[in-house]
C-alpha cells in the first residue's frame, strides 16, 4: 500500500491522525449529542478510504493493460516509504 506524502509528514511531526480520531471518537461515544460533528467527521473517513482489493484490482487491469510504467524515481519513493512505515508499525 502507498504511503502518501501527508501521511508521511503524519508521521514525522508525530500526528497519527486517524489513531487520534479514533482514540476521540471512543471518548465521543460517552457524549453522543456533544460530539456528533466528530462521529461523522470520522465515519466519512473511514468509508472514503479504498478498499486494498479495489486498490489491487485497479493495479492488476493497469499492469495487463501494460499502462502501468512506474519510473525507478517512483520504485525507489515506494520502497523509502515502505520502510518509513514498516519501523512504525
């Protein structure tokens, strides 16, 4: 999975946003009516984020498709990211 740019910046400044929202939303649940801006703020996050099965199909239909050329630039930003997010996990 591609770690974006934002995500990275996340990391770095030490703001794991989604942990947060999280973590935010368990503590909204006790205040439902206070905090419903953060429920749905949350939830719409949650469900705009793709699914790895969609991301993996797109990928496959563009690799047999022969439209998917990533640039060793863009080989080498994967890996650097990869490694960024397996040391945090």
């Amino acid at each position: 999975m591609r770690i974006s740019d934002i995500e990275i910046k996340k990391i770095q400044s030490g703001h794991y946003a989604i942990v947060n929202d999280i973590a935010d939303l368990g503590a909204a649940l006790k205040n439902r009516e206070e905090n419903a801006d953060l429920i749905q703020h949350v939830t719409a996050e949650v469900i705009a984020m793709p699914d790895r099965e969609e991301l993996i199909a797109d990928l496959r239909t563009r690799i047999e498709a022969g439209a998917y050329n990533p640039s060793g630039d863009e080989i080498a930003d994967a890996m650097i990211r990869r490694s960024i997010a397996d040391r945090i996990s």
